[in-house]
C-alpha cells in the first residue's frame, strides 16, 4: 500500500495498490484511491440526511462540510456519480443531490469500479500457484464490496455512534 501523507493525515491523493509485481512498475491488480473512500463517505452522509429518491435534495456544500471532504473535490466525484446514474441533482436555492435509487441498491463495489476501473482477475507472469492466490485476493475484495451497499455502511455508522453513545 502507498499512502501519501499531508499534515499528518491521508491526503485525498492516497491510493490503496495490489501490486502483482515487486518492482512496482503499475501491473496492479487493484487500486483503490481516495475518491472511492470519499465517496463512499459521502454517499452514506447523503443517505443519512435523507437524500432517497424523490426526497429532498442534500446540498453539496452540506455533505462536505459534515464529511470533511475538500467541496471541489466532492463536486467532481458527484458530477460523475451523477452521470453514470447513481446520483441526480437540481439546481438552485433548494438544490442539491439525491440517489436516483435507494441506497440499499447501491454497492460500494459499484462506486469503487466506478471511480476507479475494473478489477482485474488475473495478472501476467509468475507461478499458477501465486497466481491463486491474487485472484482468490481480487475475488473476495469483490465479494465484500459486491456484498455491501450503502445502506449497510449508513447502518452501521449509526450501531457504531450508538455504541459509543453508551460509554461515556
């Protein structure tokens, strides 16, 4: 994993990298940068605030704010959910964003491929055995993230806050 540290926290550039080979020369399996992390976030806060299809539209500025999210940085990961679909806005003083379907219809795994491509399978070179083992690798992150919708992300922010709430 390479990570890119800013005043002592993950920059939004950090990237979370597979590499198949040790040279590190970018025949990568998967990456996974902090657009996907951010928007993730950013998403769950969406459905938090009740930003469900035919609900009230969520400004940007709002999501940003709450998330800590850079708001220029946001408007473009949003620009892109929006045109692939996930994500519809409206303009104007009581503009902002809305899912164009329920969050519990939305994966993590579709906005990381999304925002940052495919995963591959299979990578050149090496022994079929280790060739296993990063596919068995790819194939479980894909399970996980294919398995987890906005919703269950939402959900558990709230058992966790919930949780914390009981140990002051």
């Amino acid at each position: 994993m390479r990570f890119a540290r800013e005043r002592g926290a993950l920059s939004w550039r950090s990237t979370l990298t597979l590499d198949w080979s040790s040279a590190g020369d970018g025949d990568s399996l998967i990456t996974i940068t902090s657009k996907s992390r951010y928007a993730v976030r950013a998403l769950t806060e969406l459905a938090r605030l009740g930003g469900l299809p035919g609900g009230q539209p969520v400004p940007i500025a709002e999501l940003a704010r709450r998330r800590e999210i850079p708001l220029q940085f946001l408007e473009q990961l949003f620009a892109t959910l929006r045109r692939a679909g996930m994500l519809q806005s409206q303009r104007g003083v009581k503009g902002g964003y809305t899912f164009t379907k329920d969050p519990s219809e939305l994966t993590v795994l579709q906005v990381v491929q999304l925002l940052d491509g495919e995963f591959e399978g299979e990578a050149g070179g090496g022994s079929a055995e280790a060739q296993e083992v990063w596919v068995r690798a790819v194939t479980a992150l894909r399970e996980v993230l294919g398995a987890t919708t906005i919703a269950d992300v939402m959900q558990r922010e709230a058992e966790a806050a919930g949780a914390a709430m009981y140990y002051i």
